[in-house]
C-alpha cells in the first residue's frame, strides 16, 4: 500500500500542471495514511448555542492530567458548573467554573507533576529540517506535533492546543479549567501549563465568540459567559452516534510530502517556495472520518 | 531621557518581587518609548455593526499598494463596492467587491510590482538572536517587525498584518481587495502576497466574525457579508474627532527589555524561560494615544 500513495504522488506531481498542494495532497491520500482517533480519548463538549468541539486527549503527553478530565467527565462536573469565561484575542478560549469553588470529585489529583513533560523521546519522533525559534527541535510522533531538547519532548502551544489552566506555581491545575489557543501559538507556555489534547473539530465555534472586554479577556458579564451543556467521551454515546475523527499518519510518505508542500509551495499560486514552515503551521491534517 | 528609562528598568528589576512582565514594561514606560502612527498612515474603516477598524499602513515596505489604497480611499471606492465576503479559521478575515467586477478609480496602480520585498535592509534594522523557521533573518526597524535575507527586507505575515488579495501570478493585486490575518502567522506568504499595513486597532471586531461555510472561508450566502459602510484616511476627520494611535519605538532601550521579558518570562507565573521567541510574538506594541 505504501506504493500505492507514491505512485499517487507521482501521479499529482506528473500531472502537467503545478505542484500539488498541501490540500491536493490530503484529498488524493489513500485511507492508509490516517489513522482514527480512539473513541476512548475522545472527548466531546457542547456549549449552549450548539457549539460542539471534540478533543483528541494526550494521555501520552499528560497522563495524570487526562486522567483527571476523565474523572470530571465521568463525574459529570463540567456541566454542572462550567462555563467559558475568558476570550482572549490572539491567545485562548477558556473554560472552568467561575466561582472557583465547585468541589471536585473524588480521585481528582490536585498537582499532577508529569504534564509538563515527558522523558527522552516519544516513540517514531521524527524531526524536522526547520528551525525554531523557541530553541527546541520539532517534529511529529504518532499524529502529533512535538518539540524535543533530546533529553526530554512535550505537546508545543499552537492553535487548536488544549492546556489545562492553572494558578500560581507550585500549582500545574486539575483539569477542571481547560483552555484552547486561539492566534498566533504562545510557545513562550510550553512546559509552564500541561497540554492536554487538541480541538480536533468546531474550533470554529469557538474562536469566533466575542472577546471579553475584562483583564485578559475575561467576560465581565456573568450573562456573556457560554455555559458547558454536556461533557461526554465518545465511548458513552452509541456508536452510530459518535463523531469519528482521523489523524494523518504522521510516519506516512503523504504526510512528508504534505510537509514538504506545506514548507515550498509549488502550486500555481505561489511564486517563491518559502523553505521552511513553523511547527504550528505543521500540525497533522484532521477529518472526519469518511 | 534614556537615563530616565533605564532608571525605571532598574527600579522594576530591583522591585524585590519576581522580574517585569511583558505588559508590566508597557504600562511602565515612558512617553519617549512611543511613537505616534502619523495621521497621513492611519486608515479607518467601518463595518457594519459598529465594527471598526484602524489600519496602519505600510507605505515603506509596499509603496505602490499603499499610494492604490490612498486612491480608492479618497474615491470613495470601499464603501460603495466592498464588504467582508471571507472568513477562515485560523487564517484570514478579508473584505473586498463579492462581485469583482466594479471599477476601479482612475489611477489605479494594476500589478505593483514593488510590494513584496524592498532592496537592501531597511533603516535602524535591529536583529533578534532568535532563529527563524522560515530562514529568514527576522527583527524590527522604524516600530516594524522585519524580516531580511540580507539582499532585501519585507513585513512578516503575522496576526494583525494586513495583505492584498490578489489572483493568479502575474497579478500583484492592487488594494481594493484586502485581508487581515488571524490565527498562526501564515509566513508562507512572505514575498508572494504585498503587506500593506497592520491592524492597530480593532481586531477583535472582525476576529470574532462567524467563519464562512464555502470553500476557504468564503461566506455563502451574500446577506452574511460585513458591508464596509465608511472608509477614511485619519486625516479627513476632524482633529478632535480622530483616533490617535502609538507604537513602541523599535530602537528604544524599553523595547529590548520588551523582548528579553517576552522571550524569557520570569515573573511569577513562569517556572522555565522559553530562550527564544517567534517574531509573530513580538510586533511592537501598540496604545491609544494617552
């Protein structure tokens, strides 16, 4: 099958005309290069307005803290007493409860100190050939961005990233105030809060709300804060019911070709190749699974 | 003056507590650190909704585009032809005729051809020693973000930065089509699109539009358009009625301290330094004039 998607490939790239595109290259690809993201870290969120977005937890990046949504989900907590109370420009979308003082459930870890991030490097981490401005040396592994010293790798904060909101150090939050990047990625976040997932469908529902007019886009009105309707993993819905999402394989050649289209573009477009990409213009291509 | 700045750099550094954030610095500086955007660059245009926004241009880096919408301003073009017609997530927001076939006022530049680059390095050119994914050697000069290869310089497409639509090589666009870049700084763009000026205020206005449901975020159906209902040059509005707008000097010692505090955050909230930042994390900042 892996000649299959070359010969793809080589089909695009033979075609005649310009260099396929990073969207050429993820329409033509054969279902071998996704992969499906376990129902059992799906998580879905529903916000009042019928705004839905699905998260692909990171258990493997923030263990404890996944573990912990889990529990709030299981629990029933989000949707007793979250809201989204802070719209940020160019920065985040967060949610949590806005007293502050809703107990939590039973079981709840309350400074998780392995989300930050995790030791050595993940499994099938390859790097790009890119710079960075933030020092680290990125790539991808197992479908997600990854930034690495060689000593120890973590989730990067580009849009779409879910980080688990905290208060002052020691603290490193619970889970039960989470937030999405929305703009330009505030790598300058990467292991001082735990990312714990990525919007993997409906940011749109998101980052498009009103900003918050408070200090750092907090809503001041109670009455502007969107309340959290239902908090489900994918695998308490029936299965016909569930959405399912698909992640580009990132050990596939399309998702190296993709790379390499994404950091030169080729297609008729374009008039200069730029030679390089930011890791947050590289986070693997999601979809719906077809 | 500069001793006077130091000073208070000194005193903040010596405060006891953990080091200046960021905005501490800003709310801390003094008037000398700032430089107004002269009325003559400020272009102010109002959607409907009472969505306004001001727009610095950028007649250094793009001279043709500029003096294009100086044109089409002064014609009264904008208001009798254009609206928002695209919002993408994650990308752009950008507004222009949804029919493409008003005419343009006469002397209309059709494919400047000196808006993506500019010979040589621009005046006062300060580079960061932070690296650059895109290879570029990226800094500020004259209350800019820059990006240089040495043999030329051109704006950097980040948040905020405002870029001319155009249609298929060899067209260069030439204004009456404009876009203002949301989300992670689409730097693929860099010298195949022409800059020509930056949201100084009002992002948030059409940040938080609904994304358009067509192909790249166009809006499908026309009543979803923004009308753009008034479009105007500072300098046509009466003094006292005018929007005053400031940008941090680039050359100014409080900027540097901006930047090392950006790049290496150690006020209290942080437990590691990043060591490095993205140059779409360090546009200058920008105030309404105090």
């Amino acid at each position: 099958m892996r000649c299959a998607a070359l010969a793809l490939l080589a089909a695009l790239f033979l075609s005649g005309g310009a260099a396929p595109s990073p969207s050429d290259l993820v329409a033509g690809s054969p279902a071998e290069a996704w992969q499906e993201v376990p129902a059992e870290d799906l998580l879905i969120l529903d916000f009042a307005g019928d705004r839905r977005l699905v998260i692909a937890l990171a258990p493997a990046f923030a263990p404890t803290h996944a573990a912990n949504v889990r529990r709030l989900v299981a629990a029933g907590w989000f949707p007793a007493h979250a809201a989204i109370v802070r719209v940020q420009e160019n920065y985040v979308v967060q949610w949590g409860d806005p007293s502050g003082k809703a107990p939590l459930p039973s079981g709840i870890v309350p400074r998780p100190t392995d989300g930050y991030e995790r030791p050595g490097l993940p499994p099938a981490f390859r790097p790009l050939p890119f710079a960075d401005a933030y020092g680290a040396t990125v790539g991808h592994a197992g479908g997600w961005a990854v930034a690495t010293d060689g000593a120890a790798h973590w989730l990067p904060h580009c849009p779409e990233m879910v980080g688990v909101g905290r208060d002052m150090p020691p603290d490193t939050g619970t889970g039960a105030e989470l937030y999405a990047v929305i703009g330009h990625g505030p790598r300058h976040l990467d292991r001082n809060i735990a990312l714990v997932g990525r919007v993997v469908a409906g940011m749109e529902q998101i980052s498009s709300l009103p900003r918050g007019t408070g200090a750092l886009g907090f809503y001041e009105a109670p009455e502007a804060r969107v309340p959290l309707v239902a908090a489900r993993m994918a695998t308490s819905l029936p299965e016909a019911g569930r959405p399912r999402i698909e992640v580009m394989r990132t050990d596939h050649p399309v998702f190296r070709a993709w790379i390499d289209a994404r950091a030169n573009r080729r297609d008729a477009f374009f008039i200069r190749p730029a030679g390089g990409a930011d890791i947050c213009n590289l986070l693997p291509p999601v979809r719906p699974a077809p």
